[in-house]
C-alpha cells in the first residue's frame, strides 16, 4: 500500500516550509497590481502582483491597508513588503502585504497622463467651451449599461423628482475593448437625433482598469463636439476621468447627476407662484400709491366746493374794479379842476370880458383896427360893445383922447 | 411666445417682476406688464407638464436606422 498524507497534512507541511524560511517573513517585491478590490466593509484589500511572467495573489488587512497614503490601482507599479504564508483553504499561497509604495508611474497611469496632457493642449477641456445646463429637462438622454447600477440610480432619483421626464437611453458597454466606441458612438446617436435636452453619460465604480474606457480619446471627443450638454458621471467621488474633465459638468456619481439633470420640478412650481404673489403685491402697491395720489389732488377745495374759487376771483376782481373807479374819479376831479381852474383864467382873458368893462372892438373887414393908418377917412368902421355892435363913419382922425 | 424656451420664459418673467417691485414705472405700464407677467408664469407652468415620463431606448440597426423603442426594466429600486 503507497504511504499518503491528506490534503490538510500535505498544506500543514507546506505551510511549515514556508514559514520556516526566513527570506520569506520579511521581503520587498516589485510588481504590478491588477484586479485590486477594496471591500468596504472590511477593509481588507486583495490584488494580484504580477510581471511579464508571473503573478502571485495578495492581502492587505485593513490595519495595514489604512494606513496607505495613496490609492492604489489596477496597472500600478508597486513596492510591497511582506511576507508569504498559505492560505490553506484554498491551497494557495500569497503574500501578505505590510506596506505598498508606489513604484513611479505605473503604465496604465502613464498612458492616461499622456493622453490628458495632449488632450488638454488641443482644448478638449476648456473651461469656455462649457454649456450651462438647461433649467428644465424634460427629455433625458443616458449613455451606459442598460444592465448597470448607473441606469438604475439615475432612475430612481427621476422617479423621486420628476415623474414626468422622458427617459431616453442608449445602451453602451462601460469598460472593455469596444467601449469607447460604443460610448462614443451613443453619443453621437443622441445628438443627431435631438431628442433629449440633456446627456448624462457614466458608469458606476470600478478599478482604473474598469472606468478606462472613459479616460479614451473617443470619448472625449464625441464629449466635447456634443452639442447637447453633457454631465460625466463615472465612479465615485474621488475617481476623476478625462470625460469629467471634457464634460459641461461632472458630477461624482450617477445618483448626483440625475439630482443635477432633473429639476424639482415641485420647487420651480413654487418659485412660479412666489413670483406670482409678488407680481400682485407689487401692481397692488402701485395701484394703492397712485389712487392715493389722486385722493389727495381731489381733496383739494377746488373740486368739492368750485364756487369758492369763483368767490375768491369775484373778489378779486372787485376790488380790482373798486380801484379802478376810485383812480378814474380822483383823475377825473383833478381834471375838472384843471379845466376850472384854465376856464376861469381863460374867461378872465377873454376879450368878450374886456368888452364888459367898456372897452370896444374896432374892426374893419374882419380886421381889428389898432392904429388910425388902418382906416380913412370917410370909412365905414363896425364897433363891437359889449352888448351889441355899430356901424360908425370916420369923421376925422382928431378924435378927443381918453382922458379918466 | 409658443416656441420660446422655459429659460427664455423664465428669464423674462424675472426681469418683469424686478421691473414692477421697483415701483418706478407709470401705472399703465406696470398694468401692461403685469399682464405680460402672467402670461409667462402660465407659459412656464404649462412646460413643465409636457414630459410624459417614458422611458425608451435608442437603437441603432446594423442598417444605420435609428429606432425608438420601450424599455423595460424590471425593478428600479
């Protein structure tokens, strides 16, 4: 009969080997990690290191993994001390890391370093190429898995704020070899068909290896030449690809971008009537500030008692008349006394008076005769008395002189 | 006012409003675009109900043809 060992013995002696040698307790490895897995729950890490050859399963419990001071990701070189054991219910061996340094760049980081550079020297992520999203979407365009956790979050959040937006998807595979193209091409469908307002375009978490596609120049391009705005939901908060950076807007996960996208729509209602009310209020304060103003035009006397204006101007008018009259008669009295006054000095001067007081009027023809040339003799003479006139024939020019 | 945009709307519903609650305008006026404020509250109002809340895919046949169709999804939660 062949001597034999179980399995358990045979993973007990192995187990042994291992532990017994001393190298092994205690060595740094270089490789590349692939597959890497951080469980929340946990906290426990596993990954693969690998070479062009070679690969060897990992562990990093989370007293170990905690204190990391960088993330690690699929395609990363990395520096890893530790020590190697058997995991005996698997019968594999792996390596149970203590502490992880990154190596330099890793290849996956290179290339995707790379391309953000070139891409961000041709323009792909500038800031004023940027579209302002729409206030209210009523048609949505999704880009991704129909079968990822992206469609159903994004969903959900449409259901909760809007019931009533269309929800138009293109499906595309997120990670993999055809999905930049996919992404792309699903991008491309949306826009030449201008049936949604708006495209959220994502996936949800995964490995640096898992979210590529998004970080491909395919990508980027049909992101950046969209003329519909476009929100770049891919992975979790801390992931950052270059279609978040081409994107009109990024937002950290699946579930923010519907919040984004999405209007409430019962918030905007709200606002609606607010501005309603204030419209109202405002033509209500303009109303009452004018009405006032005509109440107080009214008050005035004018309008409720108008025959009193007319009093006032009737007594104005009166005593503008009295005035008048009272100027007329005193210029009229100063006048008769002037016409007095001159009708008496004339009177005094007028001939006819002279004649009262014995003088006569020698005329001649209408002449008056002053000087006894005037007439010769023989002449007829007519004599003005004062009462009554003669008609006289010169005698003779020795006439007896006045003597009193 | 048919074809213009909810922002457009919106946009111009904002402007009326600042424009009545500065209290500068002649009556008449602030009657005129309190009316016209109104208008483009109802307006905007209407938009939001437009959508009908489907959910559809886009396909694209081996053709070129590009087809909508219903969707369905089991379990959304």
């Amino acid at each position: 009969m062949q001597e034999y060992i179980s399995v358990s013995a045979l993973n007990s002696y192995i187990e042994g080997l291992l532990e017994g040698d001393l190298f092994l307790r205690n060595f740094w490895l270089k490789g590349e990690l692939s597959g890497f897995k951080l469980y929340q729950q946990s906290g426990h890490m596993y990954f693969t290191l690998k070479d062009a050859d070679s690969a060897i399963s990992c562990v990093m419990f989370k007293s170990r993994a905690r204190l990391l001071d960088f993330k690690p990701g699929d395609g990363m070189e990395v520096l890893v001390r530790g020590a190697v054991s058997l995991f005996a219910r698997q019968g594999k061996y792996q390596l149970y890391a203590e502490e992880m340094l990154p190596f330099g760049a890793g290849d996956l980081y290179l290339q995707l370093e790379k391309t953000k550079a070139r891409l961000q020297a041709l323009g792909y992520f500038d800031p004023e190429h940027k579209k302002p999203l729409p206030r209210v979407v009523n048609r949505l365009g999704i880009v991704t898995s129909q079968d990822g956790a992206a469609l159903r979050d994004i969903l959900k959040v449409v259901r909760e704020r809007h019931a009533r937006v269309n929800v138009v998807l293109v499906h595309s595979s997120v990670q993999g070899t055809e999905a930049p193209l996919e992404i792309a091409r699903g991008i491309e469908i949306l826009n030449g068909q201008d049936y949604v307002d708006l495209i959220i375009v994502g996936r949800g978490g995964g490995s640096l290896e898992d979210l590529m596609a998004f970080n491909s120049e395919e990508v980027v391009k049909a992101v950046y030449a969209s003329h519909i705005p476009i929100i770049s939901a891919v992975g979790h908060e801390v992931d950052f690809t270059l279609s978040d950076l081409a994107a009109d807007i990024r937002a950290a996960t699946p579930t923010q971008a519907a919040q984004l996208a999405v209007p409430d729509v019962a918030a905007i209602e709200s606002a609606l009537q607010s501005y309603e009310q204030r419209m109202q209020r405002a033509l209500g304060k303009k109303l009452n500030y004018s009405s006032e103003m005509l109440d107080r035009i009214m008050m005035r006397r004018i309008w409720s008692q108008p025959a009193a204006l007319l009093a006032d101007r009737q007594k104005q008018i009166e005593t503008l008349a009295k005035g008048l009259q009272q100027t007329i008669v005193s210029e009229m009295q100063t006048r008769q006394q002037r016409l007095a006054l001159a009708a008496t000095a004339l009177d005094k001067l007028s001939p006819l008076k002279v004649l009262s007081r014995g003088y006569a009027i020698v005329s001649r023809a209408g002449v008056v005769i002053k000087d006894e040339e005037q007439v010769g003799i023989g002449e007829l003479v007519d004599v003005i008395l004062h009462q009554g006139s003669l008609q006289v024939r010169v005698e003779s020019k020795e006439g007896t002189p006045w003597k009193p | 006012m048919e074809t213009m945009s909810f922002e457009e709307a919106l946009r111009q519903l904002e402007d009326i409003l600042s424009m009545l609650e500065s209290g500068e305008l002649e009556l008449e006026q602030s009657l005129r675009l309190f009316q016209s404020g109104m208008e483009l509250s109802v307006y905007c109002q209407q938009l939001l109900k437009e959508a009908e809340g489907r959910i559809q895919k886009l396909v694209q046949k081996p053709e070129g043809e590009v087809v909508l169709m219903e969707l369905i999804m089991e379990e959304i939660e």
